[in-house]
C-alpha cells in the first residue's frame, strides 16, 4: 500500500504515463527562427555583391591556404610561448619572493597597459631602433653581439610581440585558476610532506585548469584574430593580409573578405572541440555526469541497482557496488 | 637524532604559545605523547585543540615554546649567533621532510579530487620518498584493503561517500609509514551513520600499536581507546590523564561544564 512496502511485494507498480505539458511557445519561436534564417539566407545568396563564384574560386586558391597556414602557425606558437610564460608569471606573482612578484606586476602592468598594436610596431622596428644586439656587462665589456635584423626578423617578431602580449593577460587568467583551488588542498599535501614546487604542479595546477581553460580557449580564438595585426610589424604572409590583397588586385574585396570569415569561423570550431575535450579532461573527478571510458562510479552503479536489482550487488555498508574496474 | 629517538617521547610541547595578530589562540600548551599511545583531545570550539594539533606538524607556525617529535625540534636548528643560542628557521624543503613522518587526517577530508582513491594514495609516496610507480601502487592497494576500500580503487573522491573519502584520507597518510598519526575531528563533517565506518578503522589502527592523537567529540571512542585524555579550553591543557580520571572524574569545573553538555 505504502512505498516502503511496495519494494517488498511482488506486485508490479504501475508506472505513470501522464500527457506531456504542451509548449506551443517553442513551436511559434522556431517557426520565428526558420523564417529569419531563411531572409538571412536569401539576403547573403540573392545579392550579387557577394560574388559566391569568386569565393568558391579563391577559397581554396594556394595563397589563402598558405595565409591559413601562417595564420595557425602564428596562433599556436604565440599561445603556447604565452602560455608557459603565464604559468611562470602567475606563480612569481603568489612567490614568497618580493623580487618576483613586483617583477610579474611591472610586466603585467606594462603588457597590458600599452595596445598591442603599439607593441608590434615596436618589435618591428627593434632592428632600427638597436641594429645590433649586445650581451655583456651593462656600461662594461661586450661579450657577444648579433645583427638584429637576423635574429629578429618579421616571423620571430610577430610571435613574440603577440606572445608577450597575450601573456599578461593569460597570467591573470591562471591567477585567477590558482586562486580557485581549495586551502585544503595545500595543506593535505604540505602534511604528506610534498615540497611546494610539487604541490603547485601536482596538486594545484592540474585543478586550476579547470578553471584556466575556458578563458583560454576564448584567449586563443580572439588571438587567431588578432594574429591579423601582425601586418604592423609588418609581417605579410597571414590570411587577413593574403585575402585583402587579392581582393585589392581584383576589385573584389567583398568576395575575399568572406573567404576569410568562412576560414576564420572553420578553424575557431575546430579550436571549440579541442577546447571541449580538454574541458572533459581537465574536469575529470569534478564533473560526475560526463560519460566516461565503460561508465563507473556512483551514478552508474545506482542505476543498474535500479533497473536490474537481481544483478545489484550490496556491500557491507549496504550500499549498491559500483561496476569499478 | 637516532640516540634521542629511543628514549625521546613521540611527541612533546612545552609552553607552546600561538598568536593570530591580537588573538592568543594558546596560551602555554605542554603535552607529552608517548610512542605506541593514543591521546584524545577534547574541549569546547575555539578552545585551541585543532591549533594545537596543527603546530605538531608545522601547519602553524608557533610563536612562543617548542615541539619535538622523537626528540627532533620542528621548524627550527638550534645554533647560536654571536656566541648565544639562538633558533635557525628551517627551509621550507627541510619542514617539509620532517612532516612526512607525520600523518595527518582532516576534518574535511581534502582528498584530491582529480585523482582517482588509488592515485590519491600513491601520490605521496611517489612524490615525497621517490617509490617506483609499481611499488608505490602495491601498497596502496595494500593500504586501502585495510581500510575496507579494496572495490573502490579506481572511484574519484566525487564518487565516494564521505565515511569512505575519509577512510581513503586515512589510507593516504599511512601509506607515508608515519611515526604518529594526527586526526583534525575526522568525523564531524560526516553524516552520522558513516561516522561507525571511520571510528572503525581508527579503532584497528590503534590497537596495531599506531601512536595517534585524536581532536574529537567522539567520547565513546575516547573512553574505548584512549590512553591519555587531554580538556583544552581557552588556549591551554586544563585537565589530563586517563579517561577514568578526565572523562569519569573530573575536577576541573569547565571540564565538567563541557561534559555535561556532551554526553
């Protein structure tokens, strides 16, 4: 009669089958969709500014291809360069160490506060401004000195003014993950007797990504987009440049102009489901309800005592044993 | 230190005094801990037991006092300067050394939640005594079966119930084949019905001879286990002994007081 009996009876329960809520207000709102999606569409093919057979035409064309490829080469090596430095930042800023953290202040303050722009313009003019570069004693004797224009020419210092930039920003973004760890934490592995460099790289920074990741991913496509202002330094082979050239050289600089979104848009999806993977990884042990390689744990293990209770083993503290490997 | 160790108590504070800014959190503690003995420390909140117990393993700082553990000074050399003796601040590398000797378990467990129960137990192991992952993994395994966790190796803290997570927590200190373990109220944060699970454990890892001391307000399990009983109130030891004498007869009236509203 009651539920706690029922468990105990044979008899079946009869299970509820109610007539769903009805929602017309989903219905109107994606009919309204469908018809603002479909005047778009019309819009972007009717109009013959667009030029669909051009852009079809270059889309593929060996220059732009080549400006994708320097386009990604300049996203990946600039965020991975600006990442370590992150890293190194944001943990010179929790230092001990005053020297350190006034040091990762000053740079952030600087890297932040000038436009990048700026920033680019002046590594581009580096071998200007310093011909040659010297290392040795300051106001003392030279020890080695090198042509600037060889060290530094436009690729090396379009990375590195994107990668110093970046840095700034993302530094406070792993701040920010480092901060988001529980004390408990630091103290359980202080108490097992881990020395700190440890702790931040075992215990702290693989739970900081969880919380760096996201803005990350969201750092990197804005810097797929940025990359396009390398041409201050100037650096000309990337996709804004290559497509904005043809476009000049054949009158049609709409056409290129979609040739570029269309590219830009394709390698920012691709860059969302590498984010969403590393998401999933990074969120391991934190987000229970992600299906993980032959699902285990709690969840899982209650619902095959629930759905096949003959098969739902108990243990001695009376809880259903989950499927653990 | 090895000539001290024999003889040495496994713990001793003298006139250990600690301060956050203005507050005088304690106020001349000295307790002495015998090897192989299981101390309870008990005392209404804020009394300073946790503060105390925290000092052992160098969590806190002290500020005044000393804490040995086998005869060793935590957290300073003693040297002199000048021609006086004078206190020489460990590096942290050096503390960190002398507290891998110490277990500690936490009210609120702090397991490492992106690592799985077994990766939570080999991490010290291998982190802090340089063990190879295989044999690190091996005693592990070994740790957990004692503690009744041997189906539950490959579950994440998220996975486990708390009288569980805590009996990983508890796996995961003696894994480090401490001298003493140290429980900051390992019970309270659970639901009371796991609260059984966990006494359990530390009731056979106190007749395997384990030394431990023990802040809680579990008085059945002191008066079962203890040794030595220890009343903290307002920052210092106000009654101790053994639980005939501290739990069952009292003198001091805050201990009284304290018990009449536990038991």
């Amino acid at each position: 009669m009651t539920t706690t009996t029922a468990a105990k009876t044979p008899a079946e329960p009869q299970r509820i089958h109610a007539i769903p809520v009805r929602y017309p207000g989903r219905w109107i709102s994606g009919a309204v969709v469908v018809v603002l999606a479909a005047m778009v569409a019309n819009a972007l093919l009717t109009n013959d500014t667009f030029a669909w057979p051009t852009v079809g035409e270059y889309l593929f064309s060996r220059p732009v291809l080549r400006g994708v490829g320097w386009t990604l080469f300049l996203t990946v090596t600039s965020m991975v360069i600006a990442i370590i430095l992150a890293v190194t930042l944001a943990i010179m800023r929790r230092s001990a160490n005053p020297v350190m953290r006034y040091v990762s202040w000053v740079y952030i303050w600087f890297f932040r506060g000038t436009p990048i722009y700026t920033q680019l313009i002046f590594w581009g003019l580096a071998s200007v401004l310093y011909p040659v570069i010297t290392l040795g004693v300051p106001f003392g004797p030279e020890l080695l000195s090198m042509d600037t224009n060889v060290v530094l020419n436009a690729t090396r210092a379009a990375i590195l003014g994107l990668a110093l930039n970046e840095a700034a920003y993302l530094a406070e973004i792993v701040r920010a993950g480092l901060q988001s760890v529980d004390r408990g934490q630091f103290e359980a592995a202080r108490a097992l007797g881990m020395k700190e460099g440890r702790i931040l790289w075992r215990i702290v920074l693989p739970q900081a990504m969880r919380v760096i990741v996201p803005p990350t991913g969201n750092e990197t496509i804005s810097m797929l987009k940025t990359t396009s202002l390398v041409l201050a330094v100037p650096f000309s082979l990337d996709l804004q440049f290559a497509t904005n050239a043809i476009g000049n050289r054949t009158f049609q600089p709409v056409p290129l102009l979609m040739v570029a979104a269309i590219w830009y848009l394709a390698i920012t999806s691709v860059l969302m489901v590498g984010q969403f993977y590393l998401e999933r990884y990074y969120g391991r042990g934190f987000d229970e309800h992600v299906p993980k390689r032959g699902r285990r744990g709690r969840q899982s293990a209650i619902n095959a005592a629930k759905t096949t209770p003959e098969l739902g083993a108990i243990d001695d503290m009376g809880r259903p044993i989950g499927g653990g490997v | 230190m090895s000539a001290q160790t024999s003889t040495a108590p496994m713990v001793e504070m003298t006139g250990v005094h600690k301060w956050y800014g203005d507050a005088h959190v304690l106020r001349g503690v000295d307790l002495v801990v015998q090897q192989g003995t299981v101390t309870v420390m008990l005392g209404p909140s804020g009394s300073g037991k946790s503060t105390a117990l925290r000092c052992i393993n160098q969590l806190e700082e002290i500020g005044a006092g000393a804490v040995r553990v086998e005869g060793e000074l935590m957290g300073y050399r003693e040297g002199t300067k000048g021609g006086k003796p004078a206190l020489y601040r460990l590096h942290p590398r050096q503390i960190a050394t002398q507290r891998a000797r110490v277990g500690m378990v936490f009210q609120r467990f702090n397991l490492f939640p992106h690592m799985t129960a077994l990766g939570n137990v080999m991490e010290a192991p291998v982190q802090v005594l340089g063990k190879g992952k295989a044999e690190a993994r091996e005693r592990a395994v070994e740790m957990l079966s004692r503690v009744g966790l041997a189906d539950r190796l490959d579950h994440y803290p998220a996975q486990l119930s708390g009288g569980q997570q805590q009996r990983v927590a508890i796996a995961r200190a003696l894994a480090m084949d401490p001298d003493i373990m140290l429980f900051d109220e390992p019970t309270s944060a659970l639901d009371p019905e796991l609260v059984g699970e966990v006494l359990g454990v530390m009731r056979d890892l106190a007749s395997s001879g384990m030394t431990m001391i023990v802040v809680t307000h579990e008085i059945g399990f002191a008066r079962e286990v203890a040794d030595q009983v220890v009343f903290m109130a307002d920052g210092v030891i106000v009654e101790h002994g053994p639980v005939a004498q501290v739990i069952d007869a009292p003198t001091e009236q805050r201990t009284k007081d304290f018990l009449a509203h536990v038991l």
